[in-house]
C-alpha cells in the first residue's frame, strides 16, 4: 500500500515522546492533486470532491482519486495552515501512519509509522502515546481509522473489477479556460459513463445491487458536480495570488 524504505512498527519504548503535526500544508505533504479512496467512503468524498479513476502503468488495474487540483502538485483544499473541507480522504488522514504486515501468520496487522514525514516531531504536536505508554486518544482514533481503510482497500477491488467487466469506464479529460484567460488541461483519468449504466439490462443491474457496487457508482457519477466548484477554487486562488 506504500513505499517502504522508511517505515517503522510503531512501538512504545522507541516513540514514547513521538509527536505529529496535524495542521495542513504543502511544507507537511499535503501538495497532492489527487489521493487514494475506496467505495466505502464514497460517500462522504463525493460531498467534496471529484473521484476519478486512473489506470496502473501495467494497465491491469484502476485505482479511485479524489481530485484537489488540476495539476501536480496543486492542492486547491488547503488554506491557512488547515484543509477547506469537512471530510478528508481517509488515505490522507491517517498520514503519516501506514498498515503494517502481522509479525505472524494469522496475527494482527500492525501500526507502521513513516520516519521520513515533515509531521513528525518531539516538541508540537499530538502526543502518541501518554507518560505510561499507553496510546491517546488521537493515537486510538488513527487505529479506527487505519482499520476502516484496510477493510476499504480489500473490499474495493471486486467494484473496480465490476466497472471493468461492464465496461463502465471511459477515458476522461477536461479543458478549463480561468478567468485569467490561462488553460488548464486535465487527462490521464477515466471515469463513469452515464450512458453505459443507463443501458445496462436488468440482469446487470440486479447483479451490481446485489453485490454492493451500484451505489458507489451513482456516488461517482453525483461527484463529476464539483468539478465547477474546484474550478472556481482555482480562480480565487490565482486571483488572490
């Protein structure tokens, strides 16, 4: 689910005084345009949000995004120090936290922390763990919700296998003229086509239902609405600067 090279198990006697930052900057790692969201949370993302899809490199899978920006880099939520919605993506808001592998065969999955993250610190922050060791509060709640994304990642890959054996996806792309005149064109994505779910047979639609996969396809195609709204965030922030 991530890069590696720097992960730690998160342990008492090695980050007894462990502190993250959880204000919200582009310096902490939040300049992304897009982050990683599963069917589960569809939802609540698409309050927010655009998800779009993106094919793999191999070409043999998709993967959800919500979109922040029209370039990389670029983080339209993100506003003094904090982020300008009411939900973030849960892939995004445990950070720096991963899901780690069981020490055994069968065990639980373990609490990985990233060492290389700007949020860590030792002197601001949320505490970790209190003066006994225990996990706080802050610490519990990041478990809750590394757990609601596990269960999030192992259950979207049926969806995403759904949408492909329907042939529901299609190549997305979106030319957006600012105010300043300037162009700004997004591509790479794929999204829903409307056309093809309205023509799906009876069967078809039965078996999506049945298995859990039509509703966050209607959340999909209900979050292409604020794509109006990002672009509008866009030309407030070129025009303020």
């Amino acid at each position: 689910m991530a890069d590696v090279s720097n992960h730690s198990a998160l342990l008492t006697v090695e980050h007894q005084n462990l502190r993250i930052r959880t204000e919200r900057s582009a310096a902490l790692g939040d300049g992304a345009m897009c982050g990683v969201t599963f069917p589960a949370e569809f939802r609540r993302v698409q309050n927010h949000y655009p998800i779009l899809f993106q094919l793999s490199p191999e070409r043999d899978s998709f993967t959800a995004l919500a979109l922040f920006g029209f370039q990389n880099g670029e983080n339209l939520f993100l506003k003094d120090g904090r982020w300008d919605a009411r939900y973030r993506p849960l892939a995004i808001d445990i950070q720096p936290f991963l899901i780690g592998q069981p020490l055994t065969s069968g065990g639980e999955k373990q609490i990985h922390i990233d060492l290389d993250s700007p949020r860590i610190s030792t002197d601001e922050g949320m505490r970790v763990f209190d003066d006994a060791g225990n996990p706080t509060p802050f610490l519990e709640d990041i478990s809750e919700k590394l757990g609601a994304l596990d269960a999030g990642y192992q259950g979207s890959a049926a969806y995403l296998e759904a949408l492909r054996k329907y042939d529901l996806l299609e190549p997305f792309s979106l030319e957006i003229e600012l105010n300043d005149g300037s162009k700004n064109r997004l591509v790479g994505f794929h999204t829903i086509d409307e056309d093809r779910v309205r023509a799906l047979d009876a069967a078809a639609l039965g078996a999506l239902h049945a298995a859990g996969h039509l509703f966050p396809t209607f959340m999909v195609l209900a979050s292409l609405a604020n794509l109006g709204a990002l672009v509008d965030r866009k030309n407030n922030l070129d025009a303020h600067g």
